[in-house]
C-alpha cells in the first residue's frame, strides 16, 4: 500500500492506494459527482430535473418567455435558438 495526497474540490486529502489500480481509480459517475459538489460549494444551483437537451431548452423557454413575458411559438422559438446556439465558441461570445 502507498499513502498518497490527492487534491479533491481544493482540500487535500490523504488516501490510501493498493496495489489494484481499480480500487482508486474514480469512475465516470465519481468524477461528474465531484464536480457537481465542486460547482454547488461555487454556489450553482443542482437540477436534478434537467438531465438532456429537450429539458434544457424546454427550462431556457419557460424562463425567457417569463422574463420577457412573451409567448413563443415552435417558429418564433426554433429561430430564437438557433440564433443563439453555435458550434463556434468565438462568435458566440
């Protein structure tokens, strides 16, 4: 066994390794949920309820219509989207 420092949302914390890298190695699920921990302790708010795309943007058009206090039609709502949404990062800022 070997005692080791790992750096876990900004604390270090002593961690003990065997010899089977699969019994600290972190799975998919370990590591999305660390960083859900991380983003919550930075004061973002976990949803639980959005967990794709559809219920991203369904979330985005009940509050853009609210904010704006505007009803969109499937149209008016796909141009807005598609306006917004680029694959270029660039010309998205």
């Amino acid at each position: 066994m070997v005692l080791a420092k790992v750096v876990r949302s900004g604390i270090i914390v002593s961690k003990v390794i065997t010899k089977n890298p699969r019994e600290w190695l972190m799975t998919e699920q370990q590591i999305e949920q660390s960083l859900i921990e991380k983003l919550v302790d930075l004061k973002y708010t976990h949803r639980p309820d959005i967990r794709d795309k559809t219920a991203l943007e369904q979330n985005f058009r009940d509050r853009f219509e609210a904010l704006n206090r505007v009803q969109l039609t499937a149209a008016e709502f796909a141009r807005l989207r598609d306006e917004i949404i680029t694959a270029d990062v660039f010309s998205a800022a």
